[in-house]
C-alpha cells in the first residue's frame, strides 16, 4: 500500500461549516513505524503509534483498529500497521462528521465513507458505527458537541445505542478525570445547557451527577423563576454564563449554586429555604466524584452558599445590615482573595439572569458589594493591631476589625444612597 498522510477528523469538519481550524489531527496509511523513524518521525505514543513531524513537531498517528478486550476507555487493543486502510482508521471514530478526511497536499477531495456531510447539512450528530459502544467517554464527547453545535440533533438510533450503554454499566466505568475533562470542556462551549439535556436524555447524567439529575421536575415559586423548575433555571445560569464569556470557575459555580433544592421536602415545595446550607455537602459530594480543580471547588462552594445573600444585598423587600456585608466578606476571604470574589459576583449576576425574560436584567447588588468590599479593605489593620496591643488586649483585635469595617460599610453605603 502506498504511503499517504491525511488530515482527518475536526479540521476537516470544522473547514466544511466554514469555522476556523485551530488544530489538525494526521493519519498516516501505508506505513511502519520503522519507516516513520527513518523519515525522521520521533516516535511518542504510548498506547499506539504516535510521531512527532521532525520540523513542525505536530503529531502524525498510524491508521489503525480497535479491539475490546475490557470495560471502560481502557478496555481496547490496537492494531497498527501498513495494511490498515484509510476507511478502517476512520471506521473507530466516534461521530460522522468526525469520521472524514482529506489527502495533505491533494485536490481537496473529502474522504467521507460514512455519510459525514450528510450529516452535516442536516445537522445531525450519529455515531459512525457499533464500535460506538464500546467507549463510553464516547457519550461524554457527543454530549459536548451537543453544547458546541447547539442547532444539531442527535441521531435516534445514536441516542437509543447511548441509553443501552447506560443500562448496560458502561458509563459506572468512566474514570473522574475523564468525566471532568469532558464535563469541563462542554461547560466552555456556547450552549452548556444542551450537554446537560443529552445526558439526561441517555440515562448518564442520573449516574455521573445525581445532585443534578435530581433537580429536573422540582418545582419553585413562579413569581420568582417563570421558566418553570429548578433544573430549567439552571440550564438558563449555565447558558448565560457562557453568553457573558465567564470562566471556567464561574460556569461550574453556576452549575452547582443550586444543588441543594433538589433535596427540598416535599411539604415546603415550592419555597426552598435553606437549600444554600444543604446544597455546600453535595457540591463537595460531586467535586469529589469527578476530582474537581481546586479553583473551580472552592468557588462553587462558596456560590452555593451565599448567592442568596448576594442577592438580597439589592432586594426590594429586604436590605442587608453592614455587619452582614462584612461578615459574607470575611467568610468568603475577600480581603485575601479579592479576584476570587469577583468571580463570585459574576456567578451570582448569571443566577439573577439566568430567568426567563431577565437575561439582560442589570445586576445592581455587583456594584454595592464592590462597594462594601473597597470600604472594608482600605481598614487599616495594622494601625487597629497596635492599637489592641498597645492596651494589653491582643485578644480583641478580630473584634475590633470587624467593627472597623463595618462601620467603613455603614458610611459607603450611606454615600451610596
């Protein structure tokens, strides 16, 4: 078989819907490693025949096939050698419109054997074959390009092989860092919420993320949340954050900010009161699950414990007392942390948006809490320190800060109006 390389995969579907192409993906058919090595190819792939290109150091992988030998993404054999075809390579990807390519300095022809085109036009994602089933990272992946291209469907054969994935226990196999980074990577894409709606609509999100899947169907006050239930507002937060272009921390905060309603007895429904307290065990509960960063761990915490706070520094019934703004701000280490409290604010700004017909709504507790943390933070603690010490009364200096600034709090807010 002759030596051919092509560029396969995203690049070739992303150049077809006319998007930028950012990354290329290359297989080369007809060839050994042996004959890799002696174009100067460095070889670097672990599992299977990987390449670095000598000059440009982009990677160049060997067509290759599958076997199932086990559970989960672990569970394959490969085989790679001279004789595997282009279509064979092409046959072990996921999703049509990631199973084309194209010939590196040919005519621009696609290669498409399995219908990739077709489904793009009509805006379908389907699984190339029943290899499909045996990764089941798989169903994180299409659940992602579900986020990234939101005006696609998913094929109904695609979606009833998903369900029998899940039913069958392929996606109890799913290692935490694989679901993070998939979970993570959809919640950066322009409709997250349409990953979250093909997760429950397999069966995998009950199993990955049951503090979510319980929140589908619970209902809240109306006058509050039009949009319906629970998990109807937290589709709306998560596509906001991504409409606003919040990071990473943000999105997750808002992702989890209401994970305690779901645990709402019955009897009290629709109201909520107190699910910012029950909601803090099952944030930890999850970010454990999937091995959740640090960054993006401790601001979900934080949001899904004060965003009710937060908000009610600007409510219309009710106002916070200084002391209370100084207290939320110390809690949450503003003083320490004040780039971490901004994050927070914002996740905050997505809750309030993320309502049906208040996607645009201004957010005024933002720049009232900006204001109470200046005023507290320019406190002299240092000059208080002294001062205690001075007196004989070192024991007294948290006091004698905190009212400090709350008394800085009381004043600009007062300024404020």
């Amino acid at each position: 078989m002759e030596m051919k390389t092509y560029i396969v995969g995203g690049a070739v579907r992303d150049r077809l819907l006319g998007r930028p192409v950012n990354d290329r993906d290359y297989v080369v058919v007809g060839a050994s490693p042996e004959a890799m090595v002696a174009r100067g190819f460095l070889p670097v792939g672990r599992d299977f025949p990987v390449f670095l290109h000598p000059k440009s150091k982009e990677e160049y992988a060997l067509a290759r096939t599958e076997r199932k030998t086990g559970r989960g993404y672990h569970g394959f054999a490969f085989y790679a050698a001279e004789d595997v075809t282009l279509e064979e390579d092409l046959a072990r990807r996921d999703l049509t419109i990631n199973a084309m390519a194209e010939e590196v300095g040919g005519d621009g022809t696609v290669v498409d054997p399995y219908g990739g085109q077709a489904d793009l036009a009509a805006k379908v994602l389907r699984h190339v074959g029943p290899a499909f089933a045996e990764d089941p990272v798989r169903i994180l992946r299409l659940a992602r390009f579900a986020a990234r291209f939101a005006d696609f469907t998913v094929a109904p054969e695609t979606l009833a092989l998903m369900r029998a994935m899940v039913d069958d226990g392929e996606a109890d196999h799913l290692v935490p860092e694989r679901v993070w980074q998939e979970i993570s990577r959809g919640l950066m894409e322009p409709a997250p919420s349409r990953m979250l709606q093909v997760l429950r609509e397999c069966g995998a999100l009950a199993r990955l993320a049951p503090e979510i899947d319980a929140l589908f169907g619970v209902p809240q006050r109306h006058e509050f949340h039009p949009e319906g239930d629970v998990a109807a507002h937290l589709l709306l937060v998560i596509d906001r954050a991504a409409a606003r272009g919040e990071p990473l921390p943000v999105r997750f905060a808002a992702l989890c900010h209401d994970l305690g309603k779901g645990t709402t007895p019955a009897e009290y429904l629709p109201r909520h009161h107190g699910h910012e307290e029950r909601g803090v065990p099952l944030v930890e509960a999850l970010c454990a699950r999937w091995k959740v960063p640090t960054d993006c761990r401790d601001l979900a915490r934080l949001c899904t414990r004060y965003h009710g706070t937060i908000h009610r520094a600007a409510g219309r019934d009710e106002h916070l007392t200084p002391s209370t703004f100084v207290k939320v701000l110390e809690h949450c280490d503003a003083f320490r942390r004040p780039e971490r409290f901004v994050l927070l604010l914002a996740a905050c700004a997505c809750d309030a948006q993320g309502r049906l017909g208040h996607g645009n709504d201004p957010y005024p507790a933002t720049a009232l809490w900006q204001r109470a943390l200046a005023a507290a933070a320019a406190v002299d603690g240092g000059a208080i320190a002294r001062l205690c010490q001075q007196a004989g009364k070192p024991a007294t200096i948290p006091a004698r800060l905190h009212e400090a600034r709350v008394a800085a709090v009381a004043q600009a807010l007062a300024a404020a109006g």
